[in-house]
C-alpha cells in the first residue's frame, strides 16, 4: 500500500517543505494554505478532522495505565541455548521480558530443557511445540506465522531470538495500535560487536559491567556509535495487528526458518498485495543483536556464492526455489527503500515518512489546529521535523536486496540422502523403524500419515520416495525421505491403485526394501500411508519376540478365520532383523519377481503355503523351511477397510474407539479418490492441504475436494 493513500484515508495532509523567513511569518503562511487545502478535501476526508478516530498523546505517557493499551505476543525460535549463542538468546529473552509486565513469549522448540528454560524465566514464557518441523528439527517459518496469527493479542511480533528489544519498542506498539488500518510492522535490527550492559535480577533496569544503572539515552548512544547495518543479511522483525485482513494474499509456502529469503518474501507480498498498511519502525525502534553476522538464521552463510550453497546448504535451496516459484518477488524484486514509508521519532513525536512522495506525515489530534496558538507551534515544529527527515535520510540503510543468484534455480537442489544415511538418525533405540513408499499421486495422504505420526512423537519413521516429484516435494516438507533408484518408471498420478499393473510394481517395491533393511540390522515396521493411526503400535507389535513375522488380515467375513487363504495385507506387517525373518523375506521377493500378480498373494502363498497348508489354528501360519511364525493380527485392534464396516459408521473416529483400534487400514475401497475422500470427511486427516502444514489443536481446516 502507498503511504500517501494511506495517509489520506486517515484525514492528513502533505507537510508544508517552505523556506522559513521567520518562524512567525511561516506560521501565517502554514495557516493560510492549511485552509485553502481544508476546503479542498472531500466532504468524507472533512468529517474525519472535524472528528479524529484517534488522538495521539505524547510518547512519554505512561501506559501501564491507558485501559486501551494492546496486549502484545512475542514468538521467537531459540537455538540450542549451550555457550555463548544461549546466554545472547537469554539476553534476549530477558529484554523482551522487561518491556512489559502485561507482555508474554512464546518459544518454539522440541528440546525438552527448552520447557525447564522457560520455567526459570517466569510464567510469562511458554513453549510451543505444536508447529512443524524437519526431522532434522528446523521448524518451518508459515507455521510459525500461523501460529503467531492465531494469537488472541492485539499484537504479535515476529523476532529472532538473540534480537535484544530496549523500551522505545513498547511506545511505538501502543501508537502503531491506534491506527485504524490493519498494518504490518517491518523492522530491522543492526549488529552491535559489543553490549557491556546486562539487566538486574529483576529485569528492570540495565546495568554496565561495574553493576551501576545506566540510562537508557546514554545506552541507546553508546549502541548508535557501534551499530552496523545489514538490511538484506541481518535480522528483520515483524509485527502486525489482530486484524480483519491477511498479511499477504496467496498462501505462505512451507520456507525453512533462518534459511534466507522467507522475511523479504512476506514483505514483498504484502506491499504487492495492498491489504495492510506496510511500514518501515527500524529508525522508532531501538533493537539490535550482538556478535557476529554469521549466526543469523536469515542469511546465507558469510561471502557465500549460489556454488557455495550448493555444495554445503540444500536448505537455503530449497528456499530460493520456493521464493523464485511462489509470490512476486521473482519478478518484483525486494526493492523496498522506496516502497517502506518510514516510522520515525522526532521531538517527542512519531512522523510517517513516505520516501517515494517525499513527504513527511505527522500523526496527530487534527482538531487541535482549531487553536490559534498550536498552528503557531505547528511552525516551529515544522522545521524540527524536516531535520528529522533528513537525518533519517543520511542513515545507510538501504534495504534493497538482489535475490537474483539465488533464483537462478530451475528446480531445487536435492540433498544426499540415502537410506544408509537415513537409518543411524531416525532409528530409535532398539533399531526399529517404520518404513513408507508412496508415489507422487499419494503425497497429500503421505503428508497425512506423517503428520499423525508426529502428533503421536513418533520420529522414527522413513519414508521412500517412487518418483522425483514425491522425493522433492516431501523435502520441501521436512521428511526423512530417500529416492528409490530402482522403482518403476510407469507411476502415473490417477492410475496407480489397487488392481492396476503399476499397483503391482509398486507394492513388490515394498518387500524388496524391507529386506534390504532387516539385512541392514534394523527391524522394520511397513505401513502403508493410508493407514491411520490411533496410537503407536510399536509396544504391542514388539511384544510377540523374535522368529515371528506380525501382519494384519485383509479378511472381512466374521465367520471364517482371519488366516484364510492370501489373507495376510502386507500393507502393514512388522519384520524383526534376525535369521528366520530375513531368509523368509528373500523367498517372498523371489516368488513375487516372477509373480504376474502384487507381492500380497507371494507373501500369503510362501508363508502359509499355497491354499493355506501351512496354517496353525485360526490366526497363524509356519514357514517350516525358515521356522517363521505368521501372526495374524486381532482385527479388533487392526481392522482392515472392511471389516464391521467401520468406515461407513456416522462417526468412525468413535467406533474405533470403542472396540479399541490401534489403527485402521483405508483399504477394500477403489480409486485414490474415494479413498482420500472417505479418510477426510471421517476425521481421520492430519494436513491442509492448501497451507502445506500438519493441523494442530490451533488450526481448523478446509475440507478440499479431489481431482
């Protein structure tokens, strides 16, 4: 949004830049053109200075008594809080905290001494654990900004947790509050070298390294000879209203934190989408970081070329192809030195100044031009102001920033995972892991899966990717994903399900890994992605001890045993690592390789042998060459899609329940359709879709239809 349009909205008029004669003379003058621009105005424009919506009171007003004052959220996500980067986020933390007894923060975090943190700083932190991250454990910065926009504050801000905040901040939030436009708050935050000041045990006042108070003035001059700034590689703060208006159109795409490009692409969304009034507070603002540049989450790493980055960081990547593919900025640019119209304090006052008009805009109570005396005062002002302006102007802070090298990309680098590489990190202590394949036509329910998994803690799950597009797509969302090299060619996005020729290629691809893996020393836990899951089944499926292969029934008849012939699903079956499993498991791939059916009827037929001759009593089979035991799971616990007919019950959530599912299978239904479709409108989904994020308890979702 133009800061002149903004302005007029509100009833203002254009700074008179005269040559001062004298301050008297100057003082006639203001008047008579403030009144011929009076009778210019239109009639609504007219009605808003006869009758201001907001008056504006000095800056050294005491707040803690106005009733109408805001409630205002920090969200910031810490790093690791070991060595220096800990006690600078704590500095932090702490400043923050003394802005304000009514201010509250909310860290983002996995690390469970982040809780103990927030404890020792007071009962005005907490921890959100409750957004998405990579299972590398960065979190993801739409989520974050959902989170924040979820807020019931008045205000929320935006910061990087070493960003120390000194009070001006408070006084600028509580002016910015009485504008009555959505607005969007940009700020950034120059490097200081040094910072020999702490605060006191209270956290109310600033002492220097010898325990004497210092104030605050002397401080911020100390800081202003030290700072330097980094518009385009240091840190940005963002603030914005509970308003009725998104910051941006569009949806936000799923950027990593701290990893370049996601701050400047929200601001220039939001310019581009003239929803909210977008300004510039750096220079109203005292906050600043200490140390080195190169600890910043929002840069690329020091002197870094494009080739720097696609040797060392897939993450930063990743973010430039999401910047170059979504939004404007790729074709506008972040060029915003002279989009920003400027927040600035002068003689006690807040100015707006639009550097495109070059026009500077005082903020106050118009009716009181109806005294004489404060036009004469307005006068004297005046020239305060320009000064003002042109100090601001001297200020190097050009907040230009060419992202051209980085969207050089035509796709996003790929990181080297592997599935040796995958399994020491995501395994957990007794080497087991859970293991899903999933083609691109089954993103969104993958996506689903994993979001249930991590609502659940559970980490230790891998995910192998069909094709290149799925591989792709499940990085950009923080999955441990690797890319099988000798998957089928032929996955096409509506054609592969269950009955179809590239079905049965798929599902052989299964069996294949899982051996693999259990060759590897790891057991495996093989889900498909269209199983729900109510708990962890782990605990249970660990309990039946080695030499035993646990499966679940594909069979839906209550009268006949759920052993019966090619009745095992291998959609879902845990394999320990030991001898009888891996030897049973290569014969399966060798009976299913010259196979014309899907690896299910193999692995029926080798384990229990043809027609079910190797059955033991209602829910088990023998592999008497490997000495294998096939349990076939309680389907109480373990229902496949049609058993009791669970998925046609008016609440399947509750039915479940109540015979004390584990999981529940999405099959026995055709066409990827139906099934997404059946799974969404039951409740049983964890993503949305049209955000890229898992849902939260903070969240609602927007059923989608599907194509």
């Amino acid at each position: 949004m133009k800061g002149s349009s903004f302005f007029a909205s509100l009833g203002y008029t254009k700074a008179f830049q005269v040559g001062l004669w004298s301050v008297w003379l100057c003082g006639f003058v203001l008047i008579a053109l403030s009144l011929y621009a009076s009778q210019r105005l239109p009639s609504s424009l007219k009605e808003q200075i006869r009758k201001p919506k907001i008056v504006v009171t000095s800056a050294t007003k005491d707040f803690s008594t106005d009733p109408t004052k805001p409630t205002i959220t920090i969200f910031s996500a810490p790093n690791s809080f070991s060595s220096v980067v800990g006690a600078r986020q704590i500095l932090a933390i702490q400043s923050w905290l003394s802005l304000s007894p009514d201010l509250t923060v909310v860290l983002f975090g996995q690390d469970p001494n982040l809780v103990s943190l927030a404890g020792a700083l007071g009962w005005r932190v907490s921890v959100e654990s409750n957004i998405d991250f990579t299972f590398l454990g960065a979190p993801f910065f739409h989520s974050m900004v959902a989170r924040a926009q979820a807020s019931t504050s008045d205000i929320s801000v935006l910061i990087d947790p070493d960003t120390v905040l000194l009070p001006d901040f408070i006084s600028t939030l509580n002016f910015v509050h009485k504008l009555d436009h959505d607005w969007l708050l940009v700020a950034t935050s120059p490097n200081v070298t040094q910072f020999p000041f702490y605060l006191d045990e209270a956290g109310t006042h600033w002492l220097q390294e010898d325990g004497e108070r210092i104030k605050l003035q002397k401080m911020q001059e100390a800081l202003a000879e030290k700072r330097q700034w980094s518009c385009c590689e240091g840190r940005i703060l963002l603030a914005w209203n509970t308003g009725e208006l998104p910051l941006h159109a569009g949806v936000l795409p799923p950027f990593l934190y701290g990893k370049g490009i996601h701050s400047h692409w929200i601001i220039s969304e939001a310019l581009s989408s003239d929803f909210r009034f977008v300004f510039d507070a750096s220079e109203a603002i005292s906050s600043f970081y200490v140390g080195d540049i190169s600890h910043s989450y929002n840069r690329l790493p020091k002197s870094s070329t494009y080739d720097d980055v696609k040797e060392k960081s897939w993450e930063y990547a990743g973010n430039s192809f999401l910047g170059s593919h979504y939004g404007s900025m790729y074709f506008r640019g972040a060029n915003f030195s002279n989009k920003l119209v400027k927040l600035i304090k002068c003689d006690g006052h807040y100015l707006f100044f639009d550097t495109e008009e070059n026009v500077a805009f005082p903020y106050r109570d118009q009716s009181s031009l109806n005294s004489w005396k404060e036009r004469i005062m307005q006068s004297r002002r005046e020239k305060k102001r320009m000064d003002c302006v042109e100090v601001s102007r001297s200020l190097d802070r050009n907040m230009d920033c060419s992202f051209e090298e980085q969207f050089k990309l035509s796709k996003p680098l790929l990181p080297p995972f592997s599935l040796e590489s995958l399994l020491p990190i995501t395994a957990d202590k007794d080497k087991t892991i859970i293991l899903a394949i999933a083609g691109s036509s089954y993103r969104d329910m993958l996506l689903s899966w994993a979001c249930r998994l991590r609502r659940l803690q559970i980490t230790n799950f891998l995910v192998c990717a069909l094709d290149r597009e799925i591989y792709q797509f499940s990085i950009l969302q923080g999955l441990p994903v690797f890319e099988d090299p000798h998957a089928p060619s032929d996955i096409s996005f509506n054609k592969c399900h269950f009955g179809t020729k590239c079905f049965q290629n798929v599902t052989k691809v299964k069996s294949r890994l899982v051996l693999k893996v259990l060759e590897m020393g790891y057991n495996v836990l093989l889900s498909d992605v269209d199983v729900y899951w109510f708990e962890n089944p782990l605990p249970y499926l660990c309990s039946y001890g080695p030499a035993v292969l646990v499966a679940q029934s594909d069979e839906f008849n209550l009268t006949v045993p759920i052993n019966m012939p090619r009745r095992l699903n291998s959609g879902f079956y845990f394999a320990r690592s030991d001898a009888e499993t891996i030897a049973s498991l290569e014969r399966v791939v060798n009976h299913a390789s010259t196979s014309t059916l899907s690896e299910q009827p193999s692995f029926y037929d080798v384990l229990c042998g043809e027609g079910g001759k190797n059955r033991l009593g209602d829910d088990r089979c023998h592999e008497p060459e490997t000495n294998l035991t096939v349990h076939f799971l309680d389907r109480d616990l373990f229902p496949n899609g049609a058993y009791r007919e669970l998925w046609e019950e008016p609440n399947v959530k509750s039915a479940c329940k109540k015979r004390g599912c584990i999981v529940l299978h999405n099959n026995w239904v055709n066409g990827r359709k139906r099934k997404l479709e059946r799974q969404v409108l039951s409740g049983l989904w964890e993503y949305d879709i049209s955000r890229r994020m898992c849902l939260q308890s903070w969240h609602s979702i927007k059923l989608t239809s599907y194509h």
